[in-house]
C-alpha cells in the first residue's frame, strides 16, 4: 500500500490491515520453510508494507 492510501484510513483501519498483513505474512513463512513459496520478495514487501502502516499509525496517534 502506498502511503497515501494508508493516511485515508482512519487508525481501527489500519490496525486491521496490519492484523491482516502479519497473518498473510505468517502464512507465506510457513510456506518458505516447506519450500512451497516462490515469490520470496513478497516476504520483504509484507515487512515494509507492516512498518509503513506501524508508522503511519504512531504519527496518527501521537497528533
């Protein structure tokens, strides 16, 4: 997600979203370690995406 969409969230949104990314995160480590995932680059994606939002979140919170 780009930064701008997460802004337009209000913070219960986006505590949702980053509930939602860890879990998908969760599921594709699972997947690395049985040798199932393909895409690794996805893992790093899901990360930043999840700091992106944490970040986002603390300068809602902190204004």
């Amino acid at each position: 997600m780009k930064s701008k969409e997460i802004r337009a969230l209000s913070p219960e949104e986006i505590k949702a979203k980053i509930a939602d990314t860890r879990e998908e995160l969760m599921k594709l480590r699972f997947q690395q370690v049985t040798g199932q995932l393909t895409d690794t680059s996805r893992l790093r994606i899901l990360r930043r995406d999840i700091a992106r939002m944490e970040s986002i979140l603390n300068e809602l919170v902190a204004e």
